[in-house]
C-alpha cells in the first residue's frame, strides 16, 4: 500500500513578504510550491494538501469593508471568506500542479475540495484571540487605526483603545498584534481547535485511489454543531493543526510543514542558536514549555506536528518547499 502523506503549505507559498498578492504573484509562488512537490509524487505516494490562507482572506475582508462603506453592499462574516478563499487558492493549485504534472509525464488528478471544519463552541480561544490574518501594519498605520476607531466610537482614543506590550485592543472588538519575526502589525482572530473534519472519509478514499486531494484550506471553514444542526462560526483555524488532524483521520503516514525556514531551531536568532534536525515529541513538548517557538510563527507548527505523531503518524517535517527532495533535510519529529 502506498504512503499518504498531507503536505501543509505555508503562506509564503501564496504570498511572499512585500508582495501585494496580485493574481501573478500569487500564480507565481504556487507553481513554484507545487513544482517542488513532484520529487514527491514521483515516489508514488497518496498526496493531500492543506494550506493557509491569512493574508488572502484578510484582504477579502479588507474588500468587504470597503464595498460596505463605498457601495453599501453586506459585509460576508469569516466563514464566508475562508470559504471564498479555500475556492480561489484551491483553483490556483489544482491548475498549477496540474501543469506541473503534465510537465513531469505523470497522469495523477487533481481536486479541490471545500472543508467544513467543526470546532467546540466552548472553546476558550474565542476569549482569546490569537491568529493573525490581513496585513501588515507599521505603528503609524495602528495608531491611526485606533484614532479612527475612537474617533468614530467616542471621541476619545485612549479611552476606546489600549496598547501595551505589543498588543492592541479596540473597543469594537478587534485586536492587533506584533508579529512573531518583526514585520509588524497583524490583526488576530480566535483560532479554536479543530475536532473533526467534515468529507475525511471522502479525502481519504480519492487519495488512496490517487488523486491528490486539497482540503482544510485556511484551516477549514469553521462550523460548530448546535442541537444536531452546523453552524457558522466567526474564527481562523489553524492550517497545520487542521492538515494534522486531517492527517489522522486519513490515516497519513507523514506530514510535511512547509514553512520559510530550513528547519526548527532553539534560541532562534540567538549567538546560540541551533538547528534541530530529529527529536521526539517529549523533546518538542520541553523545547515548547520552555519557550523556544514563538506563537503566530513556529509554536503552532511544533503542535501540529507533535499532535500527528502521537496520533499514529510515523514521523512530521518542518522545512521549505524546495527541501521537499532531500529525505535528510528540515526538522523531523516523531514519536
């Protein structure tokens, strides 16, 4: 029986830091992504893709607010885009790897297919949020985000807003926060747990007949069932959390975490800094207690990937799309 594996991409595989997210820039780096992924295939393995899909569906929010105050059209909520979002990337990576394939002499389908998440209602990440999604701001742009918040709630600023300790609160309820590696501002959305992925059965059964599949894109569209009906929730799932959970319920042997960096490190950016090449789960666990992984950046990647194996995964990667090829490259880990 051939592996599965559920290859998660990062947002620099869509959208690279400084670009504005044109239709060709992000046409670009997929193909790119998805040309790195052929070694891959050639191998013969079941393949399910995740990815992300933060600054894409924050600039479709940007996009409804202003046809909201320009044109007076209705602002779609979170759900709504995510699953916008999950249709446009999916598309760009279905006729991408496509191509790609067809460059490659390889006969293998390609499909998208919208995800449904569910998350627990109760989850206590919507007290909390913490997923950054949208651009970045300078702290120019936040202060002035604030003033018009307050100017448009109360007149008074520093009454409708706060800033403390690189986070943001406006009264309206949005939050912003400085981003992990120091680009700057992001806002961020709760981003509870995944518990089930909808179709798992239906992803698993076109996998295993060798179709690569796309799924959970953005982390999922995310509902929550209530007295036996689903309904849509306004949140940001986790795409690594969602592609490891996808995983296990697939039954996926391994799960690639593509991200911009070669490998996971320790003291990240530190005179003592050290590259992490195999470690277990325990060992990721105490390297994520003691701080090691930043949140927004590679804390939830490390969680993931710990989540996979302990859930009978034989081992997660942590690396860039262009390591694909090389089985000794990025940081792996396993049970």
């Amino acid at each position: 029986m051939n592996k599965t594996v559920v290859v998660a991409f990062g947002g620099n595989a869509l959208l690279q830091a400084g670009q504005k997210g044109t239709a060709r820039e992000q046409w670009d780096n997929v193909s790119r992504t998805c040309k790195a992924l052929i070694p891959l295939i050639k191998q013969g393995h079941n393949i399910v893709i995740g990815h992300g899909n933060g600054p894409q569906v924050g600039n479709e929010l940007l996009r409804q607010s202003a046809g909201k105050e320009r044109y007076e059209l209705p602002e779609m909520p979170m759900d709504f885009c995510v699953a916008e979002t999950q249709g446009s990337i999916g598309y760009m990576i279905e006729i991408a790897l496509t191509n790609e394939l067809r460059a490659a002499g390889i006969n293998r389908s390609v499909i998208t297919l919208l995800s449904p998440v569910i998350v627990n209602a109760s989850d206590s990440a919507f007290q909390n949020p913490t997923k950054p999604v949208g651009p970045y701001y300078t702290s120019k742009q936040i202060r002035e985000i604030m003033a018009f918040r307050g100017a448009s709630l109360n007149q008074k600023t520093k009454e409708s807003c706060e800033i403390s300790e690189g986070i943001v609160s406006v009264l309206t309820g949005e939050t912003y926060m400085i981003d992990a590696k120091g680009n700057g501002w992001r806002k961020v959305v709760a981003s509870p747990a995944p518990q089930d992925v909808m179709h798992s059965a239906l992803i698993k059964e076109q996998a295993e007949k060798g179709t690569i599949v796309t799924a959970v894109g953005g982390g999922g569209i995310p509902v929550v069932i209530k007295e036996g009906i689903y309904k849509p929730v306004e949140a940001v799932i986790d795409k690594d959390l969602a592609s490891a959970l996808l995983g296990s319920k697939t039954g996926a042997n391994e799960l690639y975490i593509l991200t911009d960096v070669p490998q996971a490190y320790i003291n990240f950016r530190q005179p003592n800094e050290k590259a992490l090449d195999k470690i277990t789960a325990e060992e990721a666990k105490k390297y994520l207690t003691d701080g090691h992984f930043k949140e927004g950046s590679m804390a939830p990647k490390i969680r993931a990937a710990i989540k996979f194996v302990e859930n009978g995964g034989e081992k997660s990667v942590i690396t860039t799309a262009d390591r694909l090829s090389d089985s000794n490259a990025g940081t792996k880990i396993i049970a």
